[in-house]
C-alpha cells in the first residue's frame, strides 16, 4: 500500500512540476518588450564595414538574445534607446551653470533624475524645432529671441542643423532652471533599424546595419545621436537596451518560383541581407537579383563577400 501512495504522490508532484513549467512557458511566450520594458541585450560584435580610405563609417553590429522570447522576420525593426554625447551633456550643463545632480521631473508622474541623466538618456538638445523655440522663449527671459520668432520665416531657418547649445549660445539667459527642461525639450525618441540577419541563421542572435551620421553646420561638427552612440562608446560586452518592432507592411515573397529583384544602396541594403539568410536556410533556388550602391567601390563595397 506504501508503494501505491509514493506513486500516488511522486505522480501528483509530477502534475504540479509540469504545471508551473507550463506557466513559465506560456509567460516566457507572451512577454513583449517595449520603449517601456526594452531588453537588455548584449553586444557581441561592432564591426567598421567600410576601408580605411572612406570618408563613411557603416557599422555591422550584433546582439546576443539569450533568453529573447520573440521571432523576427525579414523585414522587421530592431528599436535602439540611445543616449546622448556625455561629452554635449557637460557642456550644456557648464554653460548653464548648474549643479549635475540637480533633480528635474522626467515625466507627469512627477519622477525625477538628476539633470546630467535626464540630459543623457531621456530627453533630445540635439535637435531643435518650432515649439521647442516658443517654450523656450516662456523661460529664458531674453528679448531678442522674443523678438525674432515673432517672424516664422527666420524661426524655421533658425532650427536647421542646430541644437539647444546653438541656442543658449545665440540667445544666452540666467533665468532657465534645471526643472524648465521638462517643460522646454521633448523626450528622446528611440531610433529603428532593419534587422540584417535572420532568425533561421542566429536564432540567438540579432545584426543590424548603422551608417554613422557625422557633418559641419555653423562652425561645429554634428553628430547622430544613436549611430555616434554605437560608433563611439559602444564596445562588445557593452549592454544596450533595445525591442522588436514587427513591420506588416515590408515583407518578402517565400515561393521558389517567384524572381526577386532587390536595390539595397548603403545601409538599405540591410532587410535583403537578412532575406537572402533565410533563403540560403531554407534551401530555395530561385532567380535573385540584389544592386547595391556606394560612392566608392575600392571601399564602400562592404557586402562583397555576402
């Protein structure tokens, strides 16, 4: 009788084991990251694509997904939360004269973070726009820059490859405190990128195609905000935090009998790299055709080998 209530329980110990296994499962199956909720993801390589005598900087970068609970396909986004140049970040806060860890709210909660974080991860002064100037006018007390967008022509002149260090350099003022930032700057908006590999390939893994954005405008050289990120300060091992963005609208016929013309210039040419992936994965044969476009061949040419 003892062997039968043993089996009995080890039984019932089974059913439950298998049932919160069960549960783990279907949690694991259903999370979903988000701006709000992003994965933090590892990077395992960051590759400069382009010869050492190009005047581009196109980045392969790829991200480890250890326990990532979602499947992409060709033609889907990955959505990168950048931060801001630290180096930007000190000098807006010098030419402010303000104390780095002054807190500042960061949303309508009424949560708050330092300035030099607020500055760095969560709100955008590398960019400005028209109601950027008007809600900075209520605030920097300066009668000049009150005065000047009263004429709209010049205001949307004025923004044009400018940042919010432009401004208080061309309209300087005592009166902005640290909490006027909410206020003034909108949050910093996440960048999307074509997934270039496929999940057939690297289930456990995730590349994308950067090109770096660097330019001169009004005496000082202009940075992208999330490809100098990952250019400059982003090294394997380095974890950034990133999510899937599912992209209904851009997908790629699977039929073998069906040709494919694809014209991928620069990093456009990332979503074919990751079908032409999943085409090799799944065996098909079928015609394809990819043109790609640089400005240099001898060293712009940096899916030869694919």
């Amino acid at each position: 009788m003892a062997d039968i209530i043993n089996i009995i329980d080890t039984t019932s110990e089974g059913i439950q084991s298998e049932s919160v296994i069960s549960e783990s499962i279907k949690s694991a199956k259903e999370k979903k990251y988000s701006k709000s909720n992003p994965y933090q993801a590892e990077v395992l390589a960051n590759i400069n694509l382009n010869g050492t005598d190009s005047n581009k900087e196109t980045r392969h970068i790829e991200f480890l997904l250890d326990d990532f609970s979602e499947s992409y396909e060709p033609g889907d986004c990955i959505v990168a939360l950048p931060q801001n140049d630290p180096e930007l970040v000190e000098k807006l806060i010098f030419m402010l004269g303000w104390d780095p860890q002054s807190p500042v709210p960061i949303n309508d909660h009424g949560d708050t973070v330092p300035i030099v974080e607020a500055l760095t991860s969560h709100f955008e002064f590398t960019k400005l726009t028209l109601p950027l100037l008007k809600n900075a006018d209520i605030y920097f007390d300066n009668e000049e820059l009150s005065e000047r967008i009263q004429d709209e022509s010049w205001a949307r002149e004025y923004v044009i490859n400018r940042d919010f260090i432009d401004l208080i350099t061309d309209f300087p003022t005592i009166e902005l405190q640290p909490e006027n930032m909410y206020q003034i700057l909108r949050k910093l908006p996440p960048r999307e990128y074509s997934i270039s590999s496929s999940f057939m390939a690297t289930p456990d893994e995730v590349h994308i195609t950067v090109g770096t954005v660097r330019y001169q405008a009004h005496g000082r050289e202009r940075k992208g905000v999330c490809s100098v990120h990952f250019a400059e300060r982003i090294k394997p091992g380095d974890i950034v935090p990133i999510y899937l963005k599912k992209n209904p609208n851009f997908k790629f016929p699977m039929k073998q009998d069906i040709p494919v013309i694809m014209i991928g210039p620069g990093t456009g040419i990332a979503p074919f790299r990751a079908y032409l992936q999943e085409r090799e994965e799944l065996g098909m044969t079928g015609k394809t055709w990819l043109f790609f476009g640089d400005q240099h061949r001898s060293s712009d040419f940096y899916m030869k080998k694919k």
